[in-house]
C-alpha cells in the first residue's frame, strides 16, 4: 500500500530517491545538482523519509498508533536481549 501510494505522486520520468532524513538529503544536494540537474531547472526536494512517515501517520487512520505500538515491542525485545546478554 505505501508503495502504490508512493508511486501515485511520482513523475516516472525522473529517478526519485528516499533519504533517511532531511539532512542527509540536503547533504546528497551537490551530488544531484551535479548528476541530474540542467540550468534552466529549478531546485525541487525529494520527500525525506521523515517527511513521507508524516504523510501517511496524518493521512492513514490509525497508522501512528500502530507504529507507536510496533516501537514500544522494539524497545521491550532489546531490555530483554540486553538482560539476557547480564544475565
């Protein structure tokens, strides 16, 4: 669903990038610039992942819940390992 939800914004004919953060996108920025960018175009960002989360946690119902849900069980399975590694 995020895929097809993904691909329903994309103009196909530019290869698009998801970035971890905005910082790493705006780090990436020269590089790009270099490689795909001609004079005439203007600057336009690449959604960074934090930036595509936001979107889909305000637009889907429910869905910041269950990742709220699936980060609390991440960091309970790390206590675990972690005492078990003390124990």
């Amino acid at each position: 669903m995020l895929l097809a939800l993904l691909r329903k914004h994309r103009d196909d004919s530019v290869p698009q990038t998801v970035y971890c953060s905005d910082e790493c996108q705006e780090a990436d920025w020269k590089r790009h610039k270099a490689e795909c960018c001609e004079d005439w175009q203007a600057p336009r960002g690449v959604p960074s992942q934090d930036r595509i989360s936001e979107y889909f946690n305000e637009h889907i119902p429910g869905l910041r819940e269950m990742n709220a849900e699936m980060e609390k069980r991440k960091l309970l399975r790390r206590a675990q390992a972690l005492e078990e590694d003390t124990a």
